[in-house]
C-alpha cells in the first residue's frame, strides 16, 4: 500500500511538473533549430568558398536593356567552346528583366587567362520578326573572381537586338 501512494505522489508531482517542463523543452527545441539554421548557413558558405574559390571565380549575368523592342525566349551561354548554361524564359522572369532585373546566368571556375564567351539568345523583336542571333566576347581573367554582364539591346532606328558586354569591378 505504502508503495502504491508513493507512486501516485511521484506521478502527481510528474503531472504537475509537466507544464513547466513542456515549455523549458519548447525552448531547447526553438534553439537548437536556430544553431541548425546557423550551422547551415555556414556550410553554405563554407561549400561556396571550396567550390568556386574567389582566385578562380567567375560570374555571368544577364540585365535587358532591350525593354519595349523584344521579347527574349532563351539564352544560351558556353565558355571556351563548352555548353555553360542554357535558359527558357517564363513570363515572370521577361517581367522581372524589362524592370530592370540582373539575373546570375552562370557561375563557376577559371584559371587566368584568355577565355572565350558565346551567347546566343533567341526571341521575337519588332514587327513580330522572331530573332536567332549569337555573339562571341573574348575576356581576360586574372587571378582574381571575374563578373561579366551580357547587356541584350535593340537600339533605335532599327531596334535589332544584340548583347554587349561588360566587365564588373
């Protein structure tokens, strides 16, 4: 009998605990999900830096200056004869860049040195005259991270699109 109220003071005392040790466990959980949250982040970074070191570092971007005269479908990119990326273009994304949107075509790794960058982007211009153009950019990596802009144009009176680029410092 002794060992059966011993019991149930313990399970009372459990039960009343309870409440308090439900809010001190929601606590730790709410803390460790902000370490995982951190620890994830630098992973990422720490993946970035092992994957694409800034000395060999090189970006691509994609801005349209062409914003009333084109419509662009897909870019296609290769650096040094090899297929880099290759885009289709959803109405959101043609909105975002004829607001003046930059989108990341292509990140990666270069050795210094000279490197050859093709574009070819595709889409309808004025008068519904669709557009199949490509151009070729010969660039100068050193040895530090590189960023390129691929500018997509149609300048007046003919408004034929074309890219230039440019070079980020």
């Amino acid at each position: 009998m002794r060992l059966t109220a011993l019991f149930l003071r313990a399970l009372l005392i459990s039960v009343l605990s309870a409440p308090a040790m439900s809010d001190s466990l929601d606590s730790d959980i709410a803390e460790l999900k902000g370490e995982v949250a951190a620890l994830n982040h630098s992973l990422f970074e720490l993946e970035e830096d092992i994957l694409h070191p800034a000395n060999t570092q090189v970006a691509v971007y994609l801005s349209f200056a062409a914003r009333e005269y084109f419509v662009l479908d897909s870019v296609e990119l290769s650096i040094d004869g090899h297929p880099a990326v290759s885009h289709l273009y959803t109405e959101r994304e043609r909105q975002a860049l004829k607001q003046g949107g930059v989108q990341q075509l292509y990140l990666g790794n270069l050795s210094a040195g000279e490197h050859k960058i093709d574009a070819v982007f595709n889409g309808q211009g004025a008068n519904d005259h669709y557009y199949r153009k490509d151009a070729s950019f010969n660039v100068q990596k050193t040895g530090e991270k590189a960023q390129y802009e691929l500018i997509l144009d149609a300048k007046a009176p003919a408004f034929e699109p074309a890219f230039r680029i440019k070079e980020w410092e």
